[in-house]
C-alpha cells in the first residue's frame, strides 16, 4: 500500500505545482493551456514556460539530493551526512562566486561571452568537479572513510573561506547576485539548462542503481565487504562519482539547496522500516521528489505575488526531522 501512495502524492504534488504559483491563473485557462486547448498567451507562457519546467526541476532536484543521502550515509555510516559532505556544495559556491564576484572584480566578465547564458552553472560545476578530483585522488592514500570526511570538512572550509574573501573585495551587485543565488531558485531552469541538468542527474541515477548491491554490502561493514572481495576503493570512487553528479548538478543549476539529503532518507526508514537499498533508493527518491515539489509550492506562497527562498522552506522541513535523529540516536546510546 506504502508503495502505492507515495506515487499518488507525488502525482498530486505535481498537478498542484502547476495549477498554483505567485501568479493567480483560473484552473480551467491552465487545463485548456496543459491540453494546448485555446487559452490566453499569458497563461500559455506561464504554464508551459515557467511552472512545468520549475516542477520538473524541482522533482530532479529532490531525487538527486535524496538519493545522494541516502548514499553518503551509508558509506560513512553517520546519520547525519548529506550530499555536501564531501565539500561539494562550497567548491560549486566557489566556482559561483569567481564568476559572479571575481570576474567582475578583475574586469575579464567580457571575456568570457559565451558562457553568458550557463557562466554561472559551469563554473558551479567546475569548482564541484574539482573538489569532486581531489577526493578521488586522496582516497587512493586515505583508506578511512572518517579521513575522507574530515578531508571533506576541511574543503569545505577552505572553500567558504576563500568565498569570504571574494565577498569582501566584491562591488555591491555582484555580492547581491551571489547572495540571490545560495537561496536556491528552480526558475531559472528551463530549456538548454534543464535538458542539460536532467541528463547529469539521470546519468548520476543510474550509476546510484548501479551501486545497491554494493552498498547493502556496506551495511556489514567495510572488513565484512572485503572479505566477500570487494573493491572498497572502487565503489567508493563510484558513490563520489556518483554525488557529484547529482548534487552538482543541482547545486550548480539550482543553489545550494540544503536538508533534504540529510532528512529525506530517514523519513523513507521510517516510512518503510527498511534499510534494503533496492528499497531506500526508488522510496528516497519518491521521497524527495515530494517534499521538494511541496516546499516549491510553499515557496511560491500561491495568490500572494510573492516569492521565498526555496533554501527557507526546505530547512523548515528538514530541520524538525535532524533534530529527532539527533535525539533517537541519543536515546539509543544511553
């Protein structure tokens, strides 16, 4: 029945995702323009334009960041490891920053025109892609996982630190573009961007299908997988592959959406009092995908012509669920 429900709601979030918005459109205009039926220009342009691409961002986005929790939890074995733990999020923040704050600040903005249309997702990219290079590489020496995410901490720390400095020489417009953009936005998504986002994040899906067996290994414990003569550094490399793919893509084409990696995959245990990730992955994306597209209609505030930072409702969400997890696991130590 679990499995049944959850994609109904899903199914419910998305017709609600497109029928509501900060823009008040009668529900009839928006069937007749979902039909192509005769409608308004405006409304035509709003639905198909805007909502249905937000909405399918917004469903990508909360896979991705879901399944990537789900991942990085089990590799590291701590409930409270997310899909930037590996400092992901502040080398797409860095990249951002550089191209938003830096090349403005050394005037060479204008040497760069033809990336005016994806300047700031590809420099996202490239700063998570590099951070993304330089775990792999270390984890050919580093055979703890607590090292590799200490290491992760680390970067992430030197990388708001170099993101501060940027900050503090940057002009005020450039800082005001940067700041709009850590709130997180799906409507900036559409055509060649969400054609290109939606091939990463299928691609990191599907190498994430290709990790389960592995990673219910991993539940034993990593001595218990070797002994079954799995390549620990192999499948590693696979699941850090993997996230930065999908939390890449969506940190670089979205913001840096935050919570939804932590909280989603302990709902869906919850949910389905089921650790098997042939289960946990498609539930944690079903998951994800929900919340996600809910905290979109939420930020929308429907009817009121205004608009809040999708980053404010997901961690209005998934602050309530860390705090429980927190204090389960407290309980379960004493």
């Amino acid at each position: 029945m679990k499995r049944l429900w959850l994609p109904l709601l899903l199914l419910l979030f998305m017709i609600a995702d497109i029928f509501l918005g900060s823009v008040r459109l009668p529900a009839a205009e928006v069937w007749s323009a979902l039909l192509s039926e005769e409608s308004s220009d405006f409304v035509y342009k709003i639905v198909w334009n805007f909502r249905i691409p937000k909405m399918i961002t917004a469903l990508l986005a909360g896979m991705a960041l879901s399944v990537c929790g789900v991942q990085m939890q089990t590799l590291f074995r701590n409930p409270l490891a997310d899909p930037y733990v590996l400092g992901i999020s502040s080398g797409a923040g860095l990249g951002v920053a550089f191209f938003v704050m830096g090349t403005s600040l050394f005037g060479i903005q204008a040497l760069i025109p033809w990336l005016s249309d994806l300047g700031t997702a590809a420099f996202a990219w490239i700063g998570a892609l590099s951070v993304m290079l330089l775990i792999v590489a270390a984890s050919k020496r580093l055979k703890s996982n607590m090292t590799l995410l200490i290491l992760g901490v680390m970067i992430g720390s030197a990388g708001s630190a170099l993101i501060g400095l940027i900050q503090y020489f940057s002009n005020a417009p450039a800082l005001k573009s940067y700041i709009l953009w850590t709130m997180g936005s799906f409507g900036n998504v559409t055509g060649n961007r969400l054609l290109i986002m939606s091939g990463l994040c299928l691609t990191g899906l599907l190498i994430s299908v290709f990790n389960i067996k592995d990673l219910n290994v991993l539940l034993m414990g990593e001595q218990y997988a070797r002994n079954l003569g799995i390549n620990i550094s192999w499948v590693r490399n696979r699941i850090f592959v993997a996230t930065t793919l999908l939390a890449g893509s969506v940190t670089a084409f979205c913001g840096p959406i935050g919570f939804i990696g932590i909280a989603v995959p302990h709902i869906s245990r919850m949910i389905f009092n089921n650790a098997n990730h042939r289960i946990m992955i498609p539930a944690s994306a079903l998951t994800g995908s929900c919340m996600m597209i809910l905290a979109d209609i939420i930020s929308q505030l429907p009817g009121s012509q205004r608009v809040v930072p999708v980053n404010t409702v997901t961690a209005l969400m998934g602050i309530p669920v860390i705090i429980y997890v927190i204090f389960k696991n407290r309980a379960v130590e004493l």
